[in-house]
C-alpha cells in the first residue's frame, strides 16, 4: 500500500470490519443483542487514546457515546478483562498485517543482494496489576511497580517493507 486512500480503507477494515469477526471467538460479545459491541469498544478506545493517552474511564464513555452507544463508566471498566485483552490483541495483529510494502523495484539496490535484511525492535508496556497472572512484570523502583508489563515486538524487512508480529510476550 502506498496511497493514502488504500491506507485509509486498510485502518477501516481494521477497525470496522475485523472486531465484528473476532469478537464471539474472543469471547468479546457473547448476546447479539450487546450494545457495546466489538467494533464500538476498539473504535471508542483507539479514538478515545489518541485523544489522550490517559483517558478516564469518563473521557473513553464519552467518547463511546460519540459512536451512538451510551454506556456507564462502570459497564465500560466491566468490559476491561481477558475477553477485551484478546480482542485488542487480535486487531492489532490485524493491523500490523495491513502492510505498507516497497513498490515494485523501489528495493534499495544493496538490499536486492540478500534473501531479507531485518530491523526488529521491542518495547515493555506497563499494565494495570489486575493483568499480573496473564503478563507477570519485571519489577520496578517500589513494590508496586512492574507488577504487570507485557514485551510487544515487531521486526520489519527492509528488502521488502514487509513487517512480522507484533509478538506479545510477558
């Protein structure tokens, strides 16, 4: 993809069309008669932390109401467990697939000499201590901190623009 339109289509895919498939195999949604389904929950919180990557729980509703669902803050912090984390993981992942590759003889030319060269980097994520038994931390400067973190992990192909992962890990 190179073009801000087929980008543009890819993310709604992403974020329209990928949550609703996933969603009852995630054990996201489980009535079809939910309201805050998986497609209103990923669009509400990606919008929703682009906007402020500390939102409330308040700001993330408010933001949910801007899609036409009104849910309480209580609602949306019972929807915060093992179903969402499973959820979210798996558009990411999606995401991650939507790759933006080298046009046709684009490749650098030192780079067409070798079957893949590699650039892979990753980052520890800090997560609320609710998630300790599923991403244990590596510790921290007090008792609390590091309780519970996750490794995310990604290596993109520079012969290619194509890009693996993300690899999510304890």
């Amino acid at each position: 993809m190179s073009t801000v339109p087929q980008v543009s289509e890819a993310m709604q895919r992403v974020l329209n069309e990928y949550p609703r498939q996933i969603e009852r195999e995630t054990g996201f949604v489980q009535r079809s008669t939910a309201r805050l389904d998986g497609v209103t929950f990923t669009r509400g919180l990606v919008l929703g932390w682009m906007a402020n990557a500390e939102a409330s729980y308040s700001q993330l509703r408010s933001g949910i109401a801007t899609l036409g669902v009104h849910v309480t803050n209580q609602a949306l912090e019972q929807r915060f467990g093992p179903a969402s984390v499973r959820l979210l993981k798996g558009v990411l992942g999606e995401g991650i697939k939507q790759v933006i590759n080298y046009d046709e003889g684009d490749v650098p030319e030192l780079f067409s000499r070798f079957n893949g060269v590699y650039c892979q980097d990753g980052s520890i994520v800090t997560l609320p201590a609710s998630l300790k038994d599923e991403y244990p931390g590596c510790g921290g400067k007090t008792p609390e901190a590091g309780v519970s973190s996750m490794r995310l992990e990604v290596r993109w192909d520079l012969s290619s623009g194509g890009m693996s992962g993300p690899w999510i890990t304890a």
